[in-house]
C-alpha cells in the first residue's frame, strides 16, 4: 500500500464499475471509459464506501 487516494469510478454509460487511484482517475477522464470508451464526466467518480475496514 502507498497510501493513494482510492476512488470509486461509475461509467454512467455502460455501467462498469471499479476502483481507482488519482493517477487511474486522471487517466479516465483524458481519455475515456476503458470498456465502453465514452467520455467520462468528473461527476462518475465517488468516494467509496464505508466497508468496516476503516484505517486510523
Ligand atoms: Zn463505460
């Protein structure tokens, strides 16, 4: 672990969805969703959720 930010990608267009990193994030919003290829908005990125594995 190198402590990057972990994100949740949603593509809104094919539905695929799977975790990220700033650079993974950065990298799907220049160049498109990596299934579907569909311009992805900054709005199909959350912060993932709660999984009761919280670190201090
Ligand atoms: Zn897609």
């Amino acid at each position: 672990m190198t402590g990057g930010t972990q994100l949740t990608f949603h593509c809104p267009t094919c539905g695929e969805s799977m975790a990220v990193n700033a650079p993974m994030r950065e990298a799907l919003l220049n160049h498109g969703c990596v299934v579907c290829g569909t311009p992805v908005p900054q709005s199909a990125f959350s912060a993932p959720e709660p999984n009761g594995d919280t670190e201090c």
